[in-house]
C-alpha cells in the first residue's frame, strides 16, 4: 500500500533534482563562467537553450556574430563557451591544441565512429592515415577524367533548360525561371561522390531527380529520395544532439509526441538504407574479384595489398561520412559561389574574362590543369566560402582536465569551447566589409594576411580530408558554367533563403539560364 505514494515521492524528487540543480550550479559558479553573457536566458542554466535557438530555424550564427561584435566569449550552455576572435580559433582546433573532441560526437556515433566524429586521438590518426592517399592532390588528379564526366553531364541538363536570351533590362518571364542549380549542383556532387567512392553510376544526372535504391533491414529495396534523407538526417540530429546527455531520451521523445519529428526520423533511415545498399553492393563487387580504382579500395587494404579487415559497422560508418560529406558542403559552396556571382555582376565579368582568357575554344569542359592556378577564380570560390561556409555549426571542443589558455585567458577543465566559421568569417578586422562579396579581398599579396582566419575546413588535424577533392569539383564546374552561360536571378534583389543546422543550407536556386555568344564573350 506504500508503493504508490513511495513512487510519486521519488518521481518528485527526480524532478526537483533536475529543475534545481541548473539553478544551483549557476548560483554556486564553479568555474567562473557566470561573467561570460548568454546567448538567451536558458544557454545560461541548460544546453537545451542552444537546441532551442537551433529548432527556430534561420541562421543562428548571424544573431551569434552580432553578439559576438560586443562580447568576444559568449556563454551558449551552462560549461559551454563560444568565441569571437579569429586567434581563438587556433587555440581551440590548430594543430598544437590540448582540446580534445567534445561528447557531442557521442550522439553520431552508430555502430562504429567514423573519421568525421571519431573522439580518441590515436584513432582518428588510424582512421585519417588510412584514407589519407586516396584524397591525396597527386590522386585526384588521377580521377579528373570521372568529375569531367559528371560535369558534362551536367552542361547536357543545363542546355535543355536553356531559353532565349534575357531582354535587357527586364525581368526574367517566372516560367523561364525553371533551372534550380541548388537541386543540380548537388545531383553533380551526388552523382561523382558516388563514382569516386563507390565506382558507381547513381543517375541523378540523367533523370533529373534525387531518386536512389536503398534496402531496409529485410533487404527489400525501394526507391528513396537521396537529398531528403541526407538533409533530415542532419536536422533531425542537430535540433537536440547539444543536449548530448538527454539526446537519447529527447530522440524518442519528440518522434512519439511530433509528427514532423517522427517523419525526419523516418528520413533518417532512409539514409541508413541508402547508404547500406550501396556500399554492400560495392563490397560484392570487390568480394568477386573486381579491381575497382575509387576511395572505398582505401578501407579494404593498405598500399601493399595487406588488408585493414574492418569490421561491417565501421566500412558503412566511413562510407556514410564520405557520401554525406563528399555530397553535401561541395554542392552547397557550388550553390553559393554562382549565387554571389549573379549578385556580383561586375566580380562575374571579371572572372569571365580570366577564364576565357585561359580556356581554348574547343574545351567544353575546363581541363583542370588549365584553371586551377587561376587566382581571380580561386579568389571568387574562397570569398563564397567565406561570406556563406557550407558548414558553419560551432564545433564542440572540450579543455583538457587540466585546463587550457584560450586568447590567454585560463580555461578550466573539461569546459566545452567552440568557434562557428560564420563567425570568425565576419571578423572585420580580417575581412573588412565582411558583408559584402569582394573577391579581391583574396589577391594582391592579402591573403596570407586573412589565411588564417579563413576556416571552412576548420583547422589543424581534424580539417577536412575532403579539401582538395572540392576545390576540384568547384575550379572545373564553375569556370565550365561561366564560360557557356548567363544566368539571371528570379529579380536582380532577389534573396536566397537559408537554414541553419550544421550545414548552411540553401533553399532553390531557381535561375534562367541560356547560352552566351561569341559576341558577349568578346564584350567581357
């Protein structure tokens, strides 16, 4: 008979305990974390402060950069601390750093780490040794005859969406408006990301849509949409994972009582069976004896054939963050970059001439080796990256117990610290005018005085493998588009909508497109 009422005691108490104890870790201020300013009233008490900002939507990192024009450290969760000043950048992720990865990266893990969220340090040493060669420039260079493909394929979908010339001084007609490149830039990273790392054809190129096989745990295929699964992935995740200790209880939580919530996550293994479809097709593939030349051969063998003999979980964890990622950020940056040149007239101009200069008439498509040391194209690319990163989340580091100097004031143990790339981005010491699109910002000997502000990679160790790869999509794609297109915006002040989750990402990109003439390439 005591049951019931022991059990409400105890269920009252578990509440009292977790509504005070924020209220008193604040109050008592162990660390001395109190004096940094909020980001709202509730980053102050609990890290669901920041899922909150991270669940309205937009682009949090803007009102964060304005915060941060007054306060260099802002306070984003009761132990978290997010920084201003491009210096602390290097502090928290260069190559030096004590920081270590923080337990956010806890809530990506599947069965196995991958290399993009792996925590101990000997690990991701093993895991980047091991994929190191394949994006090796030396390597790439190897592969530019795949990427020139796809991009031609990409030049066939943009002539078939191609209309008359745009009158002068007028507005596009809305029904001419009919070529989203925010959709076919990403069809482009999808289709060669699957081609480099899987030596498979995926299609999206040739239907014109995003449509993949995946299969369930039942092995039943079906068709899934690629993007969506890819995208609600990310902002499933990220609308909670802050709250690394409460990510799984809020993960079933919100999927039981939010419908919306249930269909993201309903999305989110679509991505799971896209991604075990295919990578168990490519390991048949190599089970039957196929010598294929592409980045998954990297995870089965070391350079003199020995085998690394993974386990499943960690081949498909690798696999996922390389089609996540070799996806995703390129075709954003794609996106970006066209969309500021049509904002830019006079940087498009520009860059036209540059590449007319460079190119012969019969390259349809940019040989790589002609375009890559362009530097009002490499200028163009980096001020993309700079003023939109494709990722722009505030990666999570956490001190070391011992405490760590960051812009040389002390630390305390075990503090999670970050910095956003949007952010630091915006610093206008480095990038004065950081608003505006100015690629020659990047020329005339400037740039090593910004380099190391410039973090759409992030830094040191952890900075993307992927680097290398995406410059040469990007240098070969957009000198390709600018040499044999115009492009007009739906209106010249038209606004591109954008939503932040780790990913910076952009809404449609609906663009008139059609063919330049001889006449216009002499007039740039």
């Amino acid at each position: 008979m005591y049951m019931v009422p022991v059990f409400i005691l105890g269920a009252i108490l578990i509440t009292l305990y977790h509504l005070l104890k924020p209220l008193i870790d604040y109050t008592l201020d162990c660390k001395g974390l109190r004096k940094y300013p909020a980001y709202n009233t509730l980053c102050a008490l609990t890290n669901l402060g920041w899922c909150v900002e991270t669940w309205r939507g937009g682009i949090r990192s803007k009102k964060l950069s304005d915060m941060h024009k007054v306060h260099p450290v802002i306070r984003i969760g009761p132990n978290s601390l997010s920084y201003g000043h491009p210096g602390a950048y290097n502090d928290i992720y260069g190559h030096g750093t004590k920081c270590l990865k923080d337990t956010f990266y806890q809530t990506e893990k599947t069965t196995h780490f991958n290399l993009g969220n792996v925590i101990d340090k000997a690990d991701h040493t093993r895991k980047r040794k091991m994929l190191a060669s394949a994006f090796a420039t030396k390597n790439l260079e190897d592969w530019e005859d795949k990427i020139a493909h796809k991009v031609k394929q990409c030049i066939a979908a943009c002539d078939k969406h191609c209309t008359a010339p745009l009158v002068e001084g007028s507005d596009p007609d809305p029904k001419d408006s009919n070529f989203d490149f925010r959709a076919w830039s990403n069809f482009f990273t999808i289709d060669a990301i699957g081609e480099l790392a899987l030596s498979e054809d995926l299609g999206l190129l040739t239907a014109g849509n995003d449509l993949v096989t995946a299969a369930g745990r039942d092995g039943k295929a079906y068709q899934a949409p690629y993007r969506d699964c890819l995208h609600a992935s990310k902002i499933a995740h990220t609308r909670i994972a802050f709250a690394d200790k409460w990510y799984h209880i809020n993960s079933r939580y919100t999927t039981r009582l939010l419908a919306s919530y249930r269909k993201l996550w309903e999305f989110n293994d679509g991505w799971s069976d896209i991604v075990n479809y295919h990578v168990q097709k490519r390991l048949g593939r190599y089970r039957a004896g196929e010598k294929l030349d592409d980045i998954f051969q990297y995870l089965l063998h070391n350079k003199s054939g020995e085998p690394y003999s993974l386990e499943w979980g960690e081949i498909a964890a690798e696999s996922a963050v390389i089609l996540d990622a070799g996806s995703a950020t390129t075709a954003i940056a794609l996106n970006n970059v066209i969309y500021w040149l049509i904002r830019n007239p006079r940087c498009l101009a520009k860059l036209r001439n540059e590449v007319d200069e460079a190119l012969d008439d019969s390259d349809t498509i940019a040989p790589h080796d002609k375009v890559k040391n362009l530097p009002y194209l490499r200028a163009c690319l980096d001020e993309g990256l700079r003023i939109t990163p494709p990722f722009s989340y505030n990666l999570p580091r956490r001190t070391p117990a011992e405490g760590a100097y960051i812009l040389g004031e002390f630390i305390p143990g075990n503090t999670t610290v970050s910095m956003s790339s949007y952010v630091a981005h915006r610093d206008e010491e480095a990038f004065p005018d950081a608003e505006n699109y100015i690629p020659e910002r990047w020329l005339d000997g400037k740039r090593k005085d910004i380099q190391s502000s410039f973090v759409p990679f992030s830094a040191g160790s952890r900075a993307c493998i992927g680097r290398n790869l995406s410059y040469m999509e990007q240098t070969v794609m957009v000198a390709t588009l600018v040499r044999r297109y115009e492009f007009a915006l739906p209106t010249p002040n038209w606004e591109q909508e954008r939503i932040e989750v780790t990913n910076l990402l952009p809404g449609p990109l609906p663009l008139k497109i059609w063919r330049r003439t001889t006449d216009s390439k002499k007039d740039t």
